[in-house]
C-alpha cells in the first residue's frame, strides 16, 4: 500500500504546520503514533544528518546509514546499512515514519518496498549547490522546521557571498581538485566542488570534462599547469595531510608543485556538500587565496570536527 | 623442424620488425597524447619548452615503458599457458594467479595500505598483491602434483576453482570496505597502467621479465615437442614434468608481477599470443620473443587510445583492449580462414 503522493504533498506542510503550533503528530503515511511525539526518522544520507541536526530535529532520528558519522551522537544510533541498500526489515524494526535517503537509482528498490510499507521516504539529491538548498527546504518542511530552514539558507546564503565578495579583483588561479588519484579522477563542471573554485576565485582546469567526477588523463592535466592542487583521495585517518608535495613531487615543472602549492585534504572537507558549503568555499578560499583568505592552518586539512563548525 | 634451418634468421627477421615496431609505437605514445606537446619539443635547435619536454619525459615516456613491459609479460605468459596447457583459451589469468593477486591487492587495499604517503603507500599494494600470487601459485602447484606429477588438468581445474573462490573473497572484502575503499577495489581489478610507477622500478620489473621470456625461450623447443601431447614429448627426450613446473612458475611470476602492478588488464595475455601464431606460426621460438615486442607493442597502443580518445577523459585501458582488440582478432581469424582453411 503505498500512501498516495498527492496526499503526501498536500499533508506535508500542515502537518509542519501543526507542530510548529506545538501540537502533535505529523505523522502522514503512518497512524501508529499517539504519544504526540515528532516522526521517527532513520536517515541515511550523510549530508541530510547534518541538515536535520542543523535544524533542531535531532532527536527525532532513531536510525542511521552506515557512513553517516556526523553529528558524534548519530553514531551512537542504530545502523541500518549503506545508504543505496538500507535494510528493509531494520528500518521497520525501528518503527520508522521517515526514511532521508539520497536520490540513486541503487535504493528504488528498497525505497520502493519501504514505501508500500508504509514507511515515507524523502529522497534528496545533495550532488549540487541547489540540491543542497532545495534539500534543506525539504527537510525543513517536512519535519515542521520551515523558519529555521529558511533562516539556515540565508545564513549558507551569505557565508557564500561573503567568500566571492572578497576574492574580486584577486587574481584568478588554476587548480586541480583531485578526487581520486589511481586512476585520476577530478570534480569537473556540475560538481559542487567546480562551483567552490568558481566561488573562491580559482578556475578548474577540469572545466571541460563532461561529467561531474571524471576519470581524466594525467598529462591533460598537468599541461595545463594548475597553480593549486587540491588532493582530496586518501580517506584513512593516518594519510598525508596539509601542505606536501607528496606523490605529486615528481611533476616539478607545474607551478602548484614548484611554488608548494600542493595541500592534502581530508575529503569531508571539501568533497561532500551539504550544510557546511560556505565553510567548505572559505577553506577553498584559503587554499586559492592565502593572500586573501590568511593561509591555511594545520586544523583545516583533517577530517571535519564533529558538529556544525562555526557558523558565518 | 631441422628442415627449416632459417629459424634463426626468420628469428632476427621478426625480432627486428616487432622491434622497431615497438620503438615506433613508444615513440607515438610519447608524442602523442591529450595536448599539444609533440615530439618536436625534443628535437635540437627547437625552441625550448621545458613543460613539453617534462610532459613527454616525465609523464608520458614512463607510462609507455611500463605498458610494454606489462604488455610483454602479459602475452609471454599466454604463450606458455596455452602451450602448457594446449589449451587456446588459456590466459595469464587461468591457472588462479590473478585470484591470488587480486586477493592481495584488495587486502592491502582493506587494510589502508593502497594509497598514501610513505613505502607502504607505494608498495603496499603491489607487495601484497604479488605475495597472493605466490600463495596462489604455491598452493595451486600443491594440490596439482599428484605423485610428483605436475597434472596439467587438474592445475587448469584448480585454478578457475581458485578464481571463483578469490571473487568470493574480494566480494566479502568489498562489503566490509569504506565507500572509498570500495572505489579502489574496484579500479584496482579493473586494470590500468599506473601514473606513479618510477623510472628505476620500471626498469627492475623490465628486467625481470626479459629475463623471464630469455628463460621460457631456452625451453622453446620443448614447448614445440609438447604440442604432441606430454607422452609425445616425452618420446622426443623432453623432461616434461621440469618443463612444466618451469613454465608454471616463470608464467606465474610474470602474470603476479604484472596483475600487481596494473590490476587486472585483460585480453593482452589472451589476443597477442593467437594473434601472432596467426602471422607468425606456432614455431616456439620465434613466438616467444615476438609474444614480448608484441605485446608490448599491443598495450603501448591501447593506452594511447586510452589516454588520447576523448581528451581530457581518460578511458580504461581494459576497455580498450578488448573493444579494439577483439573485432581486430575476429577479423584476422577470418582472413586466415578464407585463405588457409581452419586453424
């Protein structure tokens, strides 16, 4: 039985409505609840984790996916798999009215199963820097957060502007933004990263490939002389960090490497979008622009502190 | 065979055109390539560019040199497996070598050890991944002697059951991975020439397998002998169950080597070998060497297309190979076909 959409989005907003009057359930696809308490949510979109603690609506979640690790507490929750295949009976067993999910061909399956369950599930696509607003809208309504949504927005909003405020008239820098490096894989245009350089005054020497996350060959990359790389492959927690030459030694006739202009990241420091977008672009900025921006820190090039970071 | 005494000049006749053939296409993949820089920069009394030079030195010289010598490695263990086994669709990867070595690779990979700073995040991978081969190698020799005897059958059935087995294990390893891990898993299998292999290592594993080939290729007649079965040869005065274990350790080693530098290339170790017995005759001696400029010469190829097809992308080169070198082989089997009657 999957509960009508039609009804679904016509429900959505009262139901928002009716708790931010204090009142109870906004319960929609399900009618268990009766102890007047918000909808238990499992969420497994690492991004909308963020978003729905960002919005206050943190102890509602009763789940998680297996890579949301932000904030700390989430983690504590129970699991119930990767984002692209949450199990079906897990996400039941925690009596579950809301599953948040990325938007992904892999999950139509178990989405669709959940759904006739009776289960809703939101599913939201992050990929871009309209995804991520367009996502924390969603969320905001649907979990009876509108104004904090929408005061989150402006502030993302602002953090934002501030950053390409200040890189006018600054010179505009190459970088190469490494996802992967064996095989190379670069963001290109689409990405929120390409975005971020656009935003922080850089230009991306992958702007022509075709696809947001590209596999690209090296030497195309390198002939075009980046001025900054950005190498955000290496996940594990003992990988190099900060300002290093590293593997990329080797090329010394590219200025990034000749001018040590090389910086290991962290990737949830730069490469997953979300509510921390404008902090993303700033460091982005220092990384372009130290002479803007102050040079980076020794703290800006691990994995992301727990939590929101400071705000604008 | 002692009918044909111009084997040895038809050896240097074939050895010098596949070398030059060689040459030609190293020379191609060195100036050739997603940009601009052309052999030119190379050239006396041009203008100086010292981006061109380090692009075609640094960059794209390295990367060919490791392909031929995969390429090389890769067709001479086809060569020997398939004699070894007279079986046409033996590879490289049929005895269980590559299972070994993809176990290897995707542990060292699970373990953190793929990537990163330091000599465990340059050779991290390729240690494990040929320390899998070797286990594979060894345990696969075990269970295949049976009262001393190498049984060719029952390596060949070891093998692919080990394989099976190794995709089991790389599937378990996946499911425990890190979204990022899983990433590299999978790029690792896929195959691809590597841009961070250095001059001095290239040149170690070039070594290597030259000296591999030069071994295999003092068996070359023994291998002759042994298309008329393991009791022909024997008849002709062949040590069969020496020459077999020389043949699956050398191949072995080879195909290790070569899986764990590059991953899983396919079609190389399968195509090049069929390829030049098509033009060149199942006469051992001039396969083997030709089976090493050949192959080489074949990946060198394929990874100029990879890297220059569609600038800046870059297409994975066992993509290439088998997309290009599939129809190429089915046409020249048909040639043959229509000229010589079946093969």
């Amino acid at each position: 039985m999957t509960p009508p959409r039609a009804f679904l989005a016509a429900a959505a907003p009262l139901a928002a409505a009716l708790v931010v009057a204090g009142c109870s359930s906004p319960r929609t696809a399900s009618t268990r609840d009766d102890a007047g308490r918000g909808p238990r949510v499992v969420v497994v979109a690492p991004a909308a984790a963020e978003m729905i603690d960002a919005l206050g609506a943190g102890d509602s979640v009763v789940g998680v996916g297996d890579f949301v690790d932000r904030p700390a507490r989430f983690r504590e929750l129970p699991k119930v798999g990767a984002y692209d295949a949450p199990n079906v009976e897990r996400v039941l067993g925690l009596d579950a009215d809301l599953l948040v999910t990325t938007r992904s061909e892999a999950a139509r399956d178990s989405d669709t199963r959940l759904r006739a369950l009776g289960v809703e599930v939101l599913a939201l696509d992050t990929s871009t820097f309209e995804g991520v607003f367009d996502a924390l809208a969603a969320l905001g309504d649907r979990l009876g957060r509108r104004s904090r949504a929408a005061e989150l927005a402006r502030e993302m909003h602002a953090g934002l502007d501030d950053v390409s405020a200040r890189v006018v008239g600054a010179p505009r820098r190459r970088v190469l933004f490494v996802v992967g490096r064996d095989p190379l894989y670069v963001a290109g245009p689409g990405s929120p990263i390409d975005a971020m350089i656009s935003l922080a005054g850089g230009v991306n020497v992958a702007r022509d490939a075709v696809a947001p996350y590209q596999m690209v060959s090296l030497e195309a990359m390198l002939q075009r002389l980046p001025q900054v790389i950005v190498d955000t492959s290496d996940n594990r927690p003992d990988a190099l960090r900060g300002r290093a030459r590293g593997p990329w030694g080797r090329w010394a006739f590219v200025p990034a490497v000749r001018d040590a202009r090389v910086y290991f990241v962290a990737p949830d420091r730069l490469v997953i979008p979300g509510i921390r977008l404008p902090e993303m672009t700033r460091l982005m900025g220092r990384l372009i622009h130290p002479e803007v921006f102050g040079e980076p820190s020794p703290g800006d090039f691990g994995p992301a502190a727990d939590g929101r970071e400071g705000g604008p | 065979m002692s009918r044909r005494p111009p084997t040895a000049a038809r050896l240097v006749a074939v050895c010098a055109a596949l070398g030059v053939f060689l040459l030609l296409a190293i020379a191609a993949a060195v100036s050739l390539g997603a940009g601009p820089a052309g052999l030119r920069a190379l050239l006396p009394g041009s203008a100086p560019d010292p981006v061109a030079r380090a692009i075609l030195l640094e960059v794209r010289l390295p990367r060919a040199l490791l392909a031929a010598v995969l390429g090389g490695s890769l067709a001479v263990a086809g060569v020997v497996f398939q004699a070894l086994l007279r079986n046409p669709l033996a590879d490289p990867y049929v005895l269980g070598v590559s299972g070994g070595a993809s176990i290897g690779g995707a542990l060292a990979l699970v373990l953190g050890l793929g990537a990163g700073a330091g000599l465990p995040g340059t050779l991290g991978l390729p240690a494990f991944a040929f320390l899998g081969a070797l286990g594979a190698l060894v345990l696969i020799e075990r269970i295949a002697t049976v009262d001393g005897r190498l049984t060719v059958y029952t390596a060949l059935l070891t093998g692919a059951i080990f394989n099976a087995f190794s995709a089991a294990l790389i599937y378990l390893l996946q499911s425990l991975a890190s979204l990022e891990q899983l990433h590299a898993i999978v790029f690792y299998l896929m195959g691809r020439v590597p841009n961070d292999v250095g001059m001095r290592a290239i040149a170690g594993l070039g070594a290597f397998a030259l000296a591999a080939t030069v071994l295999l290729f003092s068996t070359a007649r023994e291998f002759n002998a042994l298309s008329l079965g393991e009791d022909g040869a024997a008849q002709l005065g062949v040590d069969v169950e020496r020459l077999k274990r020389r043949t699956f350790v050398l191949g072995s080693l080879l195909t290790g080597l070569a899986v764990a530098v590059a991953g899983l290339v396919g079609f190389v170790g399968l195509v090049v070998p069929h390829l030049l017995r098509l033009l060149l005759g199942p006469d051992h001696r001039v396969l083997l060497p030709a089976a090493f400029l050949g192959g080489g010469s074949f990946l060198v190829l394929a990874d100029l297309l990879a890297r220059t097809v569609a600038p800046p992308m870059e297409i994975p080169i066992g993509a290439v190979t088998a997309l290009v070198g599939g129809p190429f082989f089915l046409v020249l089997l048909r040639r043959r076909h229509a000229t010589h009657g079946p093969v």
